[in-house]
C-alpha cells in the first residue's frame, strides 16, 4: 500500500491545520524559531483552520495554515515539494500581506506586530547554500542594524539535512526534519513511538495522525487528489517556464547573437526538463510517466534522479 508523505497538501493541513492540534504546530514553530524557555510560544489561534468540507473545491489553490501567538505575532507555514519558478516572490508577498493585514484604515501603525513566513522544501530553492534553514530578515547595508518586529522568512530545505538515524538527532528542530523527510517510514512503524521520542510529544501526536490518515480509505483518496493535481499543475507550469525559456532566448538571437541562443535554448530546455522530472518523481510518479512528460530518456533520467532526494 501506497503511503503519502507528510508534506502531502491535505496531510500537512489535516494534521497541523485543525482546532486541537495546536500543542502540534506551536511545537513545529518553537522549533523552527529556536525558541526557548520564556521565549517559547505558549498559545496560538487559527486564523484559517482546516475544513475539509471545502477542502475538494479549491481546485488547484494552497491555502498556507495563517495563526498568531499570545503576543499577537502571526505566522504563515507550508510545505512545498514542488519548486516554482516564481517561489520567492510568492513567499515574499505572503508575507508582506500578512504583515500588512494587521492594519486597519486609521490604526496605528506602531500596533503592528512581527510576521514571519516559514516554508518546509523538499527541493533546493539556494543552489549556492549548504545550509538547512535560510532566514532573511530587513537588515541594513552592514547587516549590523536589523528591522526587529516586521518581516521574516524562513526556508528550511529537507534534501539538505542528512541525518538519518534518530540517535544522531540533537534538538527539536533535528526531530522534526528527521520526522518529516522520512515520514514514510514513521508511517509505517508499528512501535512505540514515544520510545523514540520521549521528549517530544508532539512529534508522536503528528507521526500517530500520519499513520491514521495513511489507514483511512476516504482520507487517502483526498490525498491521492492533491497529489494528481499538484503533479497537473508541475507539467502546466513546466511548459509556461520552458516557453518562457525560448521566448527569452529569441529575444538574443534579434540582438544578434544566434550562437549563443543555440546554445542557451539547449540548456533551458534541458534544464527545464530536468526541473519537472524532479517534481514529478517528488510526487511518486512513475519512471515512464516522467519520461513521456519531459521527453527524457529512461537511463538519462534514472542518471539524473540518482541525486534527487525524496521525502
């Protein structure tokens, strides 16, 4: 039988995303945000909570879980196994407007309080970064003076971390990057879990409502839809980009420079081909699928996705 990832759409927001799983996320954001003691988040309110009922009928929308803690700071978090051409922009704008929408015609504006984004990645959006966790804050020139209660965004990329045994594991954040990146196999596990983290209930409480989900007919093929339409909406935005590409491309052969186009038309389609091959396999499509999608060959592809970490 077939097990989804954590990272699934519907399995991120069935877990996280419901009234009664909030000691779940705070947990997750402490976490993420390295929060200890005092520092740590006590309370969090749902801005947007899970309703499965309405869940079907966004076609093709992510609805980001939106929450704010007991000092009224707020937060946005997905997961993301797809990359996107336009990720950062889209992420930055989260951001601002959730920054923003604090506001209201007249305020204060010394009432705003902090907003961050968090994104969980299961692919490399920094290529020049070895880090797991990137985090970008308003900062000055010198990077000496920073912005403090305004906009933050943190990327934390699973295909970085590359612990693989729970005894390697340190702090909570470790914990939870462990759990999510091979959360197929906690699915699958039929111990005690709080054996395997006895300091950490809540990563328990999440692994227990993965594998439920995991066991339930109706709940699967929720997941089985958002995984078809996320696999729809990588061949739809693969070909935009790879369109993209050409045009681009063209416009150097009319400033003269046709080699170099030739060459830059390759290596945007092939690159592009290569982008969508590791989405689609992030989503378990199978081999041949991936291959009459992209135009890939079987051997160049299995060549190529002997690198591609899988969550």
């Amino acid at each position: 039988m077939k097990i989804y990832s954590i990272l699934n759409d519907f399995a991120f927001q069935w877990i996280f995303n419901q009234p009664g799983r909030e000691p779940i996320l705070r947990s997750l954001l402490n976490a993420i945000l390295h929060l200890q003691g005092t520092d740590r988040i006590v309370e969090i309110q749902y801005l947007n909570p899970f309703n499965p009922a309405r869940f079907e009928d966004r076609k093709k929308s992510i609805v980001d879980i939106k929450v704010k803690d007991e000092l009224d700071r707020w937060y946005e978090v997905e997961a993301q196994v797809i990359r996107d051409p336009s990720f950062i922009e889209r992420t930055a704008y989260y951001v601002a407007t959730l920054y923003s929408s604090q506001a209201k015609r007249g305020e204060d504006f010394s009432q705003l309080t902090s907003a961050t984004g968090i994104s969980i990645l299961n692919f490399r959006l920094f290529p020049q970064s070895q880090k797991v966790q990137e985090i970008f804050r308003f900062r000055n020139d010198d990077g000496n003076i920073i912005l403090k209660d305004t906009m933050t965004l943190h990327y934390l990329d699973l295909t970085r971390f590359n612990r693989k045994h729970p005894d390697e594991l340190r702090t909570p954040l470790e914990k939870w990057l462990h759990m999510m990146k091979f959360s197929r196999a906690y699915a699958k596990m039929k111990v005690d879990l709080n054996k395997i983290f006895p300091e950490d209930e809540e990563i328990a409480m999440a692994i227990t409502e993965h594998q439920k989900i995991n066991a339930d007919e109706e709940l699967r093929r929720r997941m089985e839809d958002r995984e078809r339409e996320a696999f729809d909406i990588a061949v739809i935005r693969g070909a935009a980009f790879r369109q993209g590409k050409l045009e681009g491309k063209a416009e150097g052969k009319a400033e003269g420079k046709a080699e170099g186009k030739a060459e830059g038309k390759a290596e945007g389609k092939a690159e592009v081909k290569f982008e969508i091959a590791g989405n689609l396999y992030r989503l378990d499509r199978p081999l041949e699928e991936i291959c009459a999608a992209t135009g890939l060959g079987l051997d160049e592809l299995k060549k190529y996705l002997a690198n591609v970490s899988k969550t």
